[in-house]
C-alpha cells in the first residue's frame, strides 16, 4: 500500500496540462517493474488526472516492455476506453497495438480504434488511425476502411493529420505493404 501512496503522490497535483512527477513515477516503474500493479490500480483512481497520468505511463511502459503491462492490458478496453476525457482515450488509443490480443479482446480494441477514428480531437483521431494501421498489417480486412481514414487524414488540411498520415503510409509501405494506396 505504500508504493501506491507513494506512486500516487508523484501523479497527483497540477491541472490537466501538468504532468506532475510523472518522470519521477516512470523511473520508480521501471527500475522497479513489479509496482506495474500499483500503477495499473491508479489507473482506475477517482482522481481522473491520477489515473490519466497512470494510463499514460502503462502506454508509455507498453511500447518499452509490453509484458511488464500484459496482466493489466483489459484496462485499455475496458471502460476507461470510454471515458469523456479525449486525454484518457489518445493513451488508449496509443497502447493497444503493442499487445497480443485474445479474438473477443481484438474485436473491442479495433472497435475502439474505428471509434476513434472519427473523434472530434485531433490527437486521438491520428492516434486512433495509427493504430488501427497496425492491426491492417496482420488483418488485410481492414485496409478499405484505414485507406478512407487516411484519405480522411490528408485532406483534413491539418498539417499535424497529414503528417501522421504519410508516416503511417511509410511506415506501412517500409513493411512491405502497399495496401494502403
């Protein structure tokens, strides 16, 4: 219970653009990896900038050491992927590709990635279609709909949306992929 408090100390405080002693909290995590737990508990804490900064260094530590988090990825398409908050939503977007996923937890998590695709927030839109280009590239069935989100995406007029979309365009043409044209 005292790493929690302790972990919880570091993310706790500021405002929504504040990310706390969120570094403090990921170099504690990752010399320490079993307290994974305790940041997986924060992540359902009932202060909603605790758990964002939590879910953001589970995405974080998913992407540097997916098995560390693989216990605890059903918080990623659980209902914290539904939450109001467009910030909890982008680090669920972000940490769904890097795990190995059961058939019914992929159907969520690409649910939710085509969900998010059409989000209003520009951060979550790219992310969410980012993602979903990694499921595209083991499930062919999902290439029309990632090329109209490209598309989408390109001709958004928003540079941030357009330069997401040629990285993943490269990133898939780079894999062998020329799907998405």
């Amino acid at each position: 219970m005292k790493r929690t408090k302790s972990l919880r100390s570091l993310l706790s405080g500021g405002d929504r653009r504040s990310v706390a002693q969120s570094n403090r909290a990921l170099a504690l995590v990752r010399s320490n990896p079993e307290q994974v737990a305790q940041l997986a508990a924060l992540a359902r804490d009932v202060d909603w900038l605790v758990s964002l900064r939590a879910m953001d260094l589970l995405e974080k530590l998913a992407h540097e050491h997916a098995e560390w988090v693989e216990p605890f990825k059903a918080l990623f398409i659980g209902t914290l992927a539904d939450s109001d908050k467009w910030e909890v939503r982008l680090q669920v977007v972000r940490a769904l590709p890097p795990f190995v996923w059961s058939p019914e937890e992929k159907r969520r998590a690409i649910e939710i990635l085509l969900r998010d695709a059409e989000h209003p927030q520009t951060f979550v839109r790219a992310w969410a279609v980012d993602g979903l280009a990694s499921f595209a590239e083991k499930n062919g069935e999902l290439m029309p709909k990632l090329r109209r989100y490209l598309r989408e995406l390109e001709e958004s007029g928003s540079k941030a949306l357009v330069t997401r979309a040629r990285r993943i365009r490269s990133r898939l043409e780079s894999s062998g992929d020329s799907r998405t044209n």
